[in-house]
C-alpha cells in the first residue's frame, strides 16, 4: 500500500468514528494519532522527535490556561450572581425573559466555556420555567444555539476560533471588530424567530416571571469573587496586548493561571479536578493526526475536490466554504473540521492566489454556529438537552430538527450574508 | 521422490498454517461478536453496528499493513501468510455480521 491510502483508510475510519459516535472522541483522536504516528515514521514521511512539533503545543496549553481561568471564575457563582442581579433589576414579564436568557447565554458563553454557560443557563431557566408549568424544551435548545454564537466574541470563546487565531495570528481586535456586529444581528434574528414561530406555539409563555430574592446568594464569598474577577479581566486585557507585550498568548494565559491560584483564594485542586481535559487531549492528538494526512498527501487530495467549489470566485469562496463548514460540523465535531479544513483552506489559496482571510473567517464562524444544526452536532446544545431530560424535559432529535434547527440555518445564511457584505465593504 | 516429500511438507505446512491462523481469526471474532452483541443488542442500532463493523475491518486492513511495513523479505514471508489467514478469517465473519445486520435493517424498514 503507498503512504496516501493508508493514511486515506485511517481518515476513513477516524471520520467513521466520530460520525457513530462509537467511541469517546478523545479515544478516536489518540487511536488517529497512534496509526498515524506509526505508519508516518515508517513510510519515512516523518521523524518520532517531529511529532511534537505536530502537537501545536501553544494551542494546546493556551486551551488548558483559558479553561483553568474560566473554571476559577465559574467557581465563584459569578454568571449566577449577575444574571440573578439583572433580573432583579428590570423585573421582566413574558417573552421578555427569555429574550434576556437568551442574550445572558450569548454572553456567557463569549467570557465562559460554552458547558460552563449551559449548566448555568439550563438552571436558571428551569427554575424560571417549571414553576409556572411553561415548556422549556425549545428555550433550552435556543440557549445551546446562542452559546454557539457567543463563541464568536473572542479567540479565547470557543475551540474553533482559537485554533484559527493562534495558528493565523488574528488578534483579539479583530474577533471584536469582525464578531460583535454579527453577534448581535443573529440575537436579534433569533429574537425574532422566537416570537414569530417558537411563541406561538407556547401560550403560556405570557405568564412568565422572575422573583429574585437576594441575588448574592449565589456567591459563597465575595472577596473571592472580586479577586477572581479582577484577575480574569487582567487576563483578557492581557491577551488582547500580548503581541504587543512579545509574549505568546499562552505564557500570558498561564501568568494569570499562576495569579489566580495564588491570590484568588480559591482552591487549584477543586479547579483542576473541574477541568474539560478531553478538550486539549482531543486537539493535541487531532493536530498531529492532519499533520500526518497533510504530510501523506490525503489533504491535498480533499482540497482538490473542494478546490473547485471555493476558488470559482473570489466572493462565493468564503461563502461556500461558510456552509460546507457549518454542514460539516453538524456532523462531526467542529474542533476537528477546523483542523482538517484548515490546512486545506491554506493550499487552495496558495494555488489559486485567493485571499485566506476571508476564507478564515468562514471557517470559524461556519464551524461555530453549524455545530447547531443537529442536536449532537455542538456541545453546549447536547449539554443543554441532557440537562433538561434529567429534569424529565426530553429533547428529542424530531423536535429540535422542528423547532429549533431553522432557527440555526437562519443563522448560517445571515452570516453568510454578512461575509458576503464585508468582503464589498473591503473590510475583509 | 524428494520434490514428493518437499512438496507434502509444504502442503501439511500450509494446512497447519491455515488451520491455525483461522482458529485464531474465529476466536478473535468472537471476542468482537460478544462485544457487538452487548452494545447492540436494540435493532435501532444497527446502522452503528454495520459502522463499527466497517471500522473493523479498516483495521485490519492496517493492522496488516502495519507488520508489512517492517517485515519484509522472505524470512517473514511465511509469518505474513499467518496473518494475512487470520486477518482474512476475521474479515470474513466480520462481513457476513454486516450482511446480517444490513439484512436485518432492510427487513425492519420494510416492516
């Protein structure tokens, strides 16, 4: 067998996989990473001292850092706290409630890890919910679908995006200047959708209403809170000028990692303990997995399939390349979409002479809100139905491909629009 | 008279080769069957079963792939025949598990 049709069958069977669901994703990613490692060093495509190189370790520490930093944060009952606060103070009535649930998962999950967001936004919303006999199915899933958006806030958001932007240097800025707007027009689409379908089919949705008490019930102590915060927020003025500090942004990242345990008060085994260790594992062993197929020639041989569709034009490529990502990542994780779309992106653009920052932007944006499509396709919307069906609110697949997937396709076509409209504009 | 007695111990040693190497790929497969049969045991997971078994046999064609690649020349050649019989017994009853399930499947959507 030559190198390209091994490594053809070991994608075959990896993409197999996380497909099914067979196996933990993380297992998939090592067993990828093993045969690849293996059937690398003995075609000679590859030394055993350069995997790892093919690790990307700054990604990978910088996810570590960035969970560490969230969880300390989460730990201090902090997004409990300030959503409890807020609805205090505009005591809200009816769809109003969940237009604000709705814009806390957004936001949460633009400073959080998108699970930390939807453990926090599926309580509080069936604590809202159940009380006054309202179905919260369809809220629940829309808050999976919004923490999929919020990811775009910042590179540190969500997986995909941070992937793109340490590998492709896109700072901060950027994310803030190219995401915020679309953020809020597609809050503001799925508002809409809620009224306009989703509300009319709960008529009890009116008899909504929060009674908060005391909102800093939810912190165990302030002082902890406060410091916490302070040095999350350090954190994040910190990425956002680490290129101007000529630090890389995972030295950053840990610098405040090393703060937080030593000032916060709070207590680094409990955090360590509560950390999503899948997620680096996962990255670690996918990144040397394309690695591999890049080396072996499977890539270019995909990305001459896909070729022709992105380079037929300079404005439909970032918008072809938006939906094949999205699609993509309603099916497979979109971590590894990102991962093996990338190096393809970068191949096609150097044949055809396209543009990749565009083609970029599609990725992550694709990839993010794509996840949504399907009720297994992202995390926080798995997490979000598997929290409900333990209180006894079953979200099934037929519901939410009903309900809640539209909304998502919606979603995917706005910001496809909104691509489109930048690349006129000449922002990108 | 020698290429007589060459010729019956190559032939008992091909039988042995084969009788043994199928003995093992059977025992393998029914390591893999008893798994299968545990996890998918509801027929609303067939289509995983058929996937997984698809996954199977891609790792097979690997795992061979993956002594191939360092062993070679003749001095192997008779331990790669090994393991091209036993992977290839494994294979076979992988296949006809996919075919009952696809068969299975076809069945039910009929239904």
């Amino acid at each position: 067998m030559t190198p390209i049709e091994t490594f053809s069958l070991i994608f075959l069977a990896t993409i197999l996989l996380l497909v099914s669901e067979i196996e933990h994703k993380v297992v998939v990613a090592l067993l990828a990473a093993v045969f690849s490692v293996y059937f690398g060093v003995s075609y000679g495509l590859y030394e055993i001292e350069d995997v790892y190189h093919m690790m990307d370790i700054e990604t990978v520490l910088f996810i570590v850092a960035s969970l560490i930093l969230f969880e300390s944060l989460n730990e201090t009952g902090f997004f409990k706290f300030l959503s409890l606060l807020v609805f205090k103070k505009l005591r809200l009535k009816g769809l109003f409630v969940v237009y604000l649930l709705l814009a806390f998962a957004t936001l949460f999950s633009g400073i959080a890890e998108n699970t930390i967001t939807m453990i926090i936004m599926t309580e509080i919303t069936l604590s809202i919910f159940t009380p006054r006999k309202v179905d919260p199915r369809a809220t629940v899933a829309m808050e999976g679908v919004m923490s999929n958006v919020g990811g775009l806030l910042l590179p540190i958001s969500s997986i995909p995006g941070l992937i793109v932007a340490t590998r492709k240097n896109i700072g901060a800025e950027e994310f803030l200047v190219i995401d915020t707007p679309l953020i809020f027009i597609l809050l503001g689409v799925t508002i809409l959708y809620y009224r306009f379908v989703l509300a009319k089919q709960e008529a009890r949705i009116e008899e909504l209403q929060v009674i908060v008490d005391d909102p800093w019930k939810a912190v165990e102590n302030k002082s902890v809170l406060a410091r916490s915060l302070l040095i999350f927020s350090l954190f994040i003025v910190g990425v956002l000028v680490s290129d101007k500090l000529g630090f890389t942004p995972s030295y950053v990242a840990f610098f405040f990692v090393t703060l937080m345990f030593m000032f916060s008060g709070e207590n680094p085994r409990r955090i360590l303990s509560k950390i999503s260790w899948d997620v680096p594992f996962f990255v670690a062993c996918f990144s040397i997995f394309v690695e591999s197929l890049d080396r072996a020639g499977v890539l270019a041989l995909v990305g001459s399939y896909l070729e022709p569709l992105i380079s037929a034009s300079a404005f439909l490529g970032p918008f072809v390349l938006l939906l094949i990502s999205g699609v993509f990542s309603s099916v497979i994780a979109n971590v590894s979409v990102v991962l093996l779309l990338l190096p393809i992106v970068d191949r096609i653009s150097s044949i055809s002479g396209l543009n990749p920052h565009p083609l970029y932007w599609s990725m992550i944006i694709g990839s993010n809100i794509g996840g949504g499509l399907t009720l297994y396709g992202s995390v926080p919307v798995l997490m979000a139905a598997s929290l409900a069906e333990k209180e006894g609110h079953k979200i099934s697949f037929g519901l939410y491909a009903k309900k809640v997937a539209p909304a998502v396709f919606l979603q995917l076509l706005v910001s496809d629009f909104y691509i489109l409209l930048l690349e006129i504009l000449g922002v990108l | 008279m020698m290429v007589s007695s060459n010729f019956t111990v190559g032939a008992w040693l091909f039988v042995m080769i084969f009788c043994v190497a199928f003995d093992l790929g059977f025992t393998v497969y029914k390591y893999v069957k008893k798994r299968f049969d545990e996890i998918y045991s509801a027929e609303s997971v067939l289509p995983k079963r058929i996937i997984h078994g698809v996954v199977y046999l891609i790792f097979l064609v690997l795992a061979y792939e993956a002594i191939r690649v360092r062993v070679e020349g003749e001095l192997f050649a008779g331990l790669l025949f090994l393991v091209y019989i036993a992977f290839s017994a494994v294979a076979f009853f992988i296949v006809v598990d996919i075919v009952v399930s696809l068969r299975k499947l076809r069945r039910k959507r009929i239904a």
